[in-house]
C-alpha cells in the first residue's frame, strides 16, 4: 500500500516536472527582448546628393566592403549616429548599389564565375554591439540592404539589457537574411607582455611572473582552441555562408614576436576560407586581385558625409587603364607636376615625382607611349611602371644611357639593363613605348626595341608613373602619353 | 506565411495550430464498420460493458485520486495562462510585425478558448421525457451479426412501445436478409421493421430509406459495432425537450483501447475530442458532427432535408463519405441546434492495424475538407458565435500540413536549427491533453493522449493527399477487399 502510494507520488512528481520544464523552455524561447528596436530616421538627401549618387559608375569585377561598429550617438571610438547611418545608406541606394554576402565574395577572389549586381557592396560590422539589432537592422531593412555580422563569439550575451548583441538577437539577425562571421572568441583577450604593458594575445606571447615568455606553441595551442570555438559558434547560427574571419586586432597591433602573425595566417587559412582586416582608408575594393586572407574593408566613421562615403568608394573602385591623365588625379613630390592634355610637365629641383592617385588594381597587362623631352645634360628622366610606390619597373634615360631596372620592396634595386642612347644636340624628344605583359616587359626607345626583360613576380599591378632627377632647377615633360591596355598573357580573352 | 513572421514566432503559432489539426477533425468517429466486411474484430467481442470505465462522477473517489484530478485540472489550467502570457506579450512587444501579432493572436486565442468553453460545458438538463425513437441500422454483408445489433438495440433502457428498430438492407450478396427477418420475427411485433433495397445503393440511400421508413419523432444513430450504454438512449433524447434542437451527439468510447499502441491511441483521442471540441461547440449550439456511430436527431429537422443530403454532389461527384458531418452542416444551416450530452455513453471498436487506420483517417480528413468550408459558408449568420473558431479552425487546419512539414523538416534543414521551441509547445499541448484527459478519467491511457499528439501530428500531411483525392469517393476498405 505505502509502496503503490509513493510510487504514484513519485509519478506525479515527474510528470511535474516535465510539465515545469517544457514550460520555462517555452518562457524562455518565447519571452521577446526587452529593448525595443528604435524607429528609422526619416532622410531627405539633398540634390546635390541625389546627383553626385546618380552619377556613381558601375563597378566591373570588384566588390567594396565597408565596417561599422556600433549604431548610436555615442561618442568616441567608431560609433556612427543612426542618422548618418541612416544618410548613408540612402546615399548609397541612391547610387545603385545592391548587397552582396561572403558567398559572392569567396567566388569572386577564387576567380570563379559570380553574379554581381551593378554596383555591390559587402557591408559588415564588427564587435557584435546591441545596436546592430536595436538600430542597423532596420534601417537597412528600410534601404534593402542586409550586412555581415563579424562577432568575438565569446562577447555574446545571454540576457539584455547587454552592450553586445545576444545570442536570440543574432539569431533573427540571421532570420533577417543577415550573414554571420567570426571575430574569434576572444581574440581580444588581453596578456601581460611587460612590467607595465598589455597587449592583445592574439598577437602577443604572455610575459610569465617568472620573467620568461610564453612557449610559442602554448600560444598556439590557445589559438587553435580559440579559432575552432568560434567557428563552431558562427557555424551554429549561419550554416550557410562560408566560414569568414574578421581580425578582432588592427592591423599592426603591437606584437612582441614578429613570427605570431605568419603563424597566425596559417592557423586562419586552416580554418577560414575568407579573412577581413579593415582600416580608414580601405583604399582597396575587394577583386579576384585579392588576398583571400587579407581582405580590406572601409571604416566608416561618423564624420563621413553621403558624398564623402561615395569619394571613398570610388577611389576604392579599380578603374580600367586609360588614357585621360585627368582620372589619374596626378600628384607631385619634390616639385611641380602640371598636366595639359596628355602632357605632363615635371619642374624642380633634386628629385621630382609624379604619381596618380587612381585605383590600379587592375592596371596589369598594358603599353605606355611617351614623348621624353627636355632636361638638361645632368637631368634624367624616368618612366615608372606598375607602381606600388616600393615595387616598380623603371626606365630611366639620361643624355648617354637608358638603364631598365626593378624595385622589389625592401630589397633595392636591381638592374635589368643599360643601353646607350644616341647623343643628339638638338635633343629632340625620344618616343619610349613599354609593354608589360604577365611577368615580361619589353622597351622600345625611337622605334626599336632595346630591352626585353622578365619582373620581378611581386611588380604585378599598378599605374605608370613619372620622375626626373636633376642637379639643379630643370623642367622634363611628357607628351602624347598613351595607355593602351593588353590581353593577359596565357587568357583565352 | 513565413515571409511575415519570424521563425521563432511561426514555431510558436503552428505547433498551436496543431492543435485544430489534431482535434477539430477527428471529434467525428464516422460509421465504417457499419459497412465493413469484418463487422468486429474477433479479439475485442470479449471486451464488453463489464470492462468499461466508470463514468466521470467525482463524488465517490477516493481523496488521492481526487487531489490527482485536481492537479492535472491545474496543470491544463497553468498552460492556457501560458499560452494566454505569451498571446499578450506577442500582442504588445510585436507591433512592428502586426501580421504575425494578429495572426498568434487568433489561432492562440482559439486553442484557449476550447479549453475554456470546455470548463463552461454541462449536459442537458434531464426533463424526463420519453419520445418515440427509431433506430436506423444501414446493413450490408452483415451476416449474423445483424442480429447482435438489433438485440443490443432492443436491450436498451427504454419503454418498449416507444422504441423501434428499422433495418435497411443495402442490397447484401450474404444471408444478411435472412438474418434480419428471423430478428424481427423473434420480437415483438413493431419492434423490428426490415427493409430491402434490393440493390446495393450505399449506405446514405439505406439511411434515407430507413428514416422515411419510421414515423418516430427522433432517430438513433448507431453503428453495428457500436454498443450503446443501457441507459444512454433516455439521457440523450433530453436535449430534445428544446425545441430549436435539431441533433445531440453522445459520447462514443473506444471498446477495443488495451489492444494495441496504435488502438489506445485512438481512445485517447475520441475522449479528449468529445470532451474538448465537442463540449466547446455545444456550449454555442453548434456540434459541427454528430457521428454516426451513436447520435440522434430530430426527424422533423432532417425529412425536409432528405433527398438534397441522399444526393449530394461535391465537385461534379456523388459523396460516399462524410455523411453523418454533411447531414449536421445541414441542420446547421437550416438553424437548428445542434448539441452534445456526455453522459450518453457508447462503446465502438477502433481500427488495430495501421492500414485500416490510415484509410480511415483518409476518409475523415476527406470529409473534414469538404464540409469546412461548406459549414464556413453559413455558418457565419446561421449561428454567428460560432463563426469565429470555424473560421480558425477551417483555415488554420488546412495550413496545418505545410506549417508542420515548414517548421518540423524544411527549416531546421536549411537553418540546421533544432526547433526548440516548436517541439516544446507542442509537447505542452499534448501534455495539456493528457492532464485533460486524467483530471476526468483514470484508465491509464491519459499517456496515449500525449504521445497520441506527436503520433497524429506526424502524420498530418496526410490532409494533403486526402485533398488531392477529395473526389475519389470509393471507401478505401471495400476496395481493397
């Protein structure tokens, strides 16, 4: 009897707990957060903006990817005012531009076939800061735009009210059609690496109390769990986009061991198959150019009117080789640079030179034509091709030689050639012509070919640019200057 | 409807759709073996009256199974506030989806309101009256079997004089006749009164014959496998002492129950379908079936409505099936009151095998699609009270298939998300069955009503197929025999 009595008690008492818990799992799921989503401002973008957007030109073969970090009036750091989020956006709908996610982006640096929308953009945010969800969600929504989420997985709340989004708020992100990607878990960390200095871990071996660092393989065992949480997580919310990272650290963070980052590129490659770094001037559309692993994104910021946001994207844009010195927006150090035409005149002193401030990235495979002339017997000029600033091929011509030489970073230069130029006293303009193709260039001086070299693999892209080195005040100029693109070497096309 | 709400929202609304889904079509036991070639299965004849479950009195429990009944009344209760919680918070947090707001609004204040228009039924009052009764038996191949159904009839608590039995034959290729006239000769003379169609017509025309047949003012409903309690004949023609009462339906039990899972089951869910859908649609005067299996209705209110009902014609095709719901839509519409008394109680034998079940299932959901819409149609100035919850359960029921296979197959497989939460309501709902079920019974079997909930869910696309087949009018069994 008192064994039938407690067995029955002992069943009721589990049904009600059964009962208890399907209904706090339900309290639980079902309970909506408690901050409501703020309203979307209401923008009027003035004319000036409206056709400054109009006339943004299609962009072929690249994708440009933007950062935000928080959407609020706080001050400091890289908050953005909704409202300027809210302009901006409108800004860049008015100019055509569509969304795009990390699958398009993956096709497009793998170099395989992607449909892109007229003028994409990957718009991203970072730090996985409530205001994603309080604010960006619906303003994008009321522009047609949707973002990328970078997260550190381990700042993700569980309860609001929370600085950082919470899981459930990810989650209808996610259901927003938003995307999700890693910022690690908690890359962000810090370690002691001084008697009075911190530093990120990810990029730092800890100072132990012993005075001793940290065993480089203990920081990668740390590494390797980090990276592996994260992208479990990331994998638990959106299973569909590829597995992308954003560096939780900027780039050149302090780091008291120079190795860290090439072991930490390898331990990225392992695990991600796309990685984002970002910085204020993201001077770089994302193309199949890119490093799969480095990936640069715009920061925006929230001094960064419509019409600034739109400058930004169109130097970030890579524009075809042309011809129209006026797009190249040509810059001079160390003297004066004045174009006419398709002339160029250099004037100073010492060393003079000339560059455009146009996007090159996808300046690769072209013929310059130029007319060199004046410069007095001391005076060179010289023609830059492909430049990058430290990497560059250089035809230099003086009264007696014209030398074809390389610059490779950090290493120098490097002399490919040296041909004697015919003394002439009238000295009239030389026709130089150079061609690059794939890793090859040939020059041509007055017609005839005069040097047929092979580059350095690292001179791959960039515009032409023009120098002259004299001993005192000398003026050279550059006309007829032609730039004539070429079909890749080894492409069908 | 995915484009309006969220997922976690949708989850939460659907799995309380379920519950229609799961209910509002089944509350309707239609005669089948009434016309089956197997008239009982010969391994639930020894289940008889002796093991029947006794009625649902408190008084008399012992105090534990008293406090039992009490608490599990209290745990339905606690859900219906949860779900009642969850309404208003959608309602009020949620005014940026207002779609979504208003439909979890809808569909969760019809699932609460069954329980709660539950709590508010009660039976007809007794009035002691004793009208003229007969009742129509619709026989085919019945063999000798046909006689265990008059005799059962005929042992009802009822005056004698007052009480016949009409037997239509549907045109029997067996000994079915030959039965029949050896009943009615072993009884008093005007008990029994045997009809011969002289072809096989389908049962609505046997049912018709049967019902000009008898000058009785009400008719019973009874299936030959079903087994009618003594004394449930003089509980369910009280109701008729009102006179806008066109139809009463009793409460039908399962006899077979301990057979198998697959038979508890169903015994779980006929109860918790009479108790809840039932008793909530009497409390506004508009049981959407009266089955077939043990009902009565009012003569007057059905003769007018005879030969439309005999004929019916749905999509270009003669019905088959459905009968007993298609001739309550009708009474409906005309403006009768159709109602339900739970202490009439009768006992019927449930399909055991799987293939039986699933065709049986099939003919009900058939029936259940046809009728919805028909009844939504009138039902909305007939008996506008009542309109709202049909309305709901109409269309929320005919979503129920892709809502589940959504939300229980295509979204966790492109989201690879568990879904937590609709698991989790549903399991509340069918734990909500279940403690209805033991706060008025104790058999055992209030654990198949909640795993009866999962087993019927699962198997709720089947309303597809059955609205793809909606003019197929063969029955399935005879077929396959």
């Amino acid at each position: 009897m008192l064994l039938r009595r407690l067995s029955s008690v002992a069943r009721g008492m589990l049904v009600s707990l059964t009962l208890f818990g399907l209904m706090v799992t339900f309290v639980r799921e079902t309970t909506p957060d408690r901050v409501p989503t703020n309203p979307v401002p209401t923008i009027r973008l003035t004319s000036q903006e409206t056709d400054r957007a109009a006339a943004f030109p299609p962009i072929v073969g690249a994708v440009p990817a933007v950062v935000y970090h928080d959407i609020s009036g706080r001050r400091g750091g890289d908050s953005v005012t909704p409202e300027a989020f809210a302009e901006q956006l409108a800004v860049l709908k008015a100019a055509g531009f569509a969304p795009v996610g990390l699958r398009e982006v993956l096709d497009l640096v793998l170099g395989q076939p992607v449909d892109l929308p007229e003028r994409p953009i990957l718009i991203t945010f970072d730090d996985a800061t409530s205001t994603q969800y309080t604010d960006a969600r619906n303003i994008l929504r009321r522009y047609g735009f949707r973002a990328v989420s970078f997260v550190p997985t381990g700042q993700l709340a569980d309860r609001t009210p929370s600085y950082n989004l919470t899981r459930d708020q990810l989650r209808q992100l996610v259901d927003a059609g938003w995307g999700v990607g890693s910022q690690t878990d908690t890359g962000r960390g810090m370690v002691r690496t001084g008697e009075e200095t911190a530093g990120p871990w990810l990029t730092n071996r800890e100072l132990h109390p012993d005075g001793t660092l940290q065993p480089v393989a203990d920081w990668q065992s740390r590494l390797t769990r980090d990276l592996g949480r994260s992208a479990d997580v990331v994998r638990g919310f959106d299973r569909l986009s590829p597995a992308a990272l954003a560096y939780p650290v900027a780039d050149g963070a302090p780091s008291n061991d120079q190795q860290l980052s090439a072991l930490l590129r390898q331990q990225v490659k392992q695990r991600y198959d796309l990685a984002f770094t970002s910085a204020s001037r993201g001077d770089r559309a994302i193309s199949r150019y890119s490093d799969r692993w480095r990936l640069p994104r715009l920061t925006v910021t929230a001094d960064m009117t419509p019409g600034a946001l739109l400058d930004a994207l169109t130097r970030m844009v890579p524009q075809p080789p042309t011809s129209q010195l006026g797009l190249w927006k040509p810059r001079a150090v160390g003297g004066s640079c004045v174009v006419d035409g398709q002339s160029l005149r250099l004037t100073g002193s010492g060393y003079v030179r000339c560059q455009g401030s146009i996007n090159d990235e996808s300046w690769r495979d072209y013929s310059l034509q130029v007319e060199v002339s004046g410069g007095g017997a001391g005076t060179t000029a010289m023609v830059g091709i492909r430049d990058q600033g430290d990497r560059r091929l250089e035809v230099a011509i003086s009264r007696a030689h014209l030398v074809v030489r390389e610059r490779c970073g950090g290493q120098g230069w490097r002399e490919l050639g040296t041909v004697s130029v015919p003394w002439t006293a009238e000295a009239t303009p030389h026709h130089l012509r150079i061609r690059v193709q794939g890793g090859a260039a040939v020059v041509s001086l007055d017609g005839r070919q005069v040097s047929d070299v092979s580059l350095d693999p690292g001179i791959d892209h960039g515009a032409p640019s023009f120098g002259m080195a004299a001993n005192g005040t000398d003026a050279v100029v550059f006309s007829q200057i032609q730039v004539a693109p070429l079909p890749r070497r080894g492409s069908p096309s | 409807m995915s484009s309006t709400l969220s997922p976690e929202q949708a989850a939460v609304v659907d799995s309380l759709s379920v519950v229609i889904d799961g209910t509002e079509q089944h509350g309707a036991p239609e005669p089948s073996a009434g016309q089956d070639v197997l008239p009982v299965a010969p391994d639930t004849c020894e289940a008889g009256p002796a093991d029947r479950p006794l009625p649902t009195a408190e008084a008399g429990l012992p105090a534990g199974e008293r406090l039992t009944r009490r608490l599990a009344a209290l745990g339905v209760t606690a859900i219906c506030l949860l779900i009642c919680w969850h309404v208003t918070v959608r309602a009020t947090m949620e005014i940026q989806e207002a779609w979504s707001a208003v439909y979890t609004f809808v569909v969760s204040t019809y699932v609460v309101s069954r329980f709660a228009l539950a709590a508010l039924y009660s039976p007809p009052r007794d009035r002691g009256i004793e009208p003229r009764v007969a009742i129509v038996v619709p026989a085919y191949n019945e063999g000798e079997a046909v006689v265990r159904t008059i005799d059962a009839c005929l042992a009802l608590d009822y005056p004698r004089e007052k009480l016949e039995v009409v037997v239509v034959n549907d045109g029997s290729e067996d000994d079915t006749w030959e039965h029949m006239r050896r009943a009615e000769a072993a009884h008093p003379e005007g008990s029994v009164r045997c009809i011969d169609l002289g072809s096989n017509q389908g049962k609505r025309a046997a049912m018709a014959a049967g019902i000009r047949a008898t000058s009785a003012e009400i008719l019973l409903f009874v299936d030959s496998d079903s087994e009618p309690a003594p004394g449930a004949l003089r509980l369910l023609v009280q109701a008729f002492a009102d006179d806008r009462v066109g139809a009463v339906s009793g409460i039908t039990h399962v006899r077979n129950a301990t057979t198998n899972a697959l038979t508890r089951m169903q015994a779980a869910r006929y109860y918790v379908s009479y108790q809840l859908i039932k008793s909530a649609e009497s409390v506004v005067g508009a049981v959407s079936c009266c089955p077939g299996c043990f009902s009565a209705y009012r003569r007057k209110a059905i003769l007018p409505l005879l030969a439309g009902w005999e004929h019916q014609f749905f999509l270009g095709v003669e019905c088959t099936y459905g009968d007993d719901r298609a001739l309550t839509n009708r009474l409906l519409k005309s403006g009768w009151r159709t109602l339900y008394d739970s202490r009439a109680e009768a006992w019927t034998d449930a399909p055991f095998r799987y293939q039986k079940f699933f065709r049986q299932q099939l003919r009900w959901k058939k029936s259940w699609c046809r009728e919805g819409p028909i009844l939504m149609s009138h039902l909305w100035r007939t008996r506008p009270l009542a309109f709202p919850s049909v309305l709901v359960a109409t269309l929320a029921g005919l979503a129920s298939p892709v809502v589940i296979l959504y939300n229980l197959i295509v979204h966790p497989a492109l989201s690879g998300l568990f879904p937590l939460l609709y698991v989790d309501a549903l399991a509340m709902v069918a734990m909500a069955y279940g403690l209805l079920h033991r706060s008025q019974r104790r058999d055992g079997n209030w654990i198949w009503a909640v795993l009866g909930t999962f087993f019927y869910v699962s198997f709720s696309p089947q309303l597809l197929w059955a609205l793809a087949r909606i003019r197929d009018g063969s029955w399935g069994t005879r077929a396959a025999a």
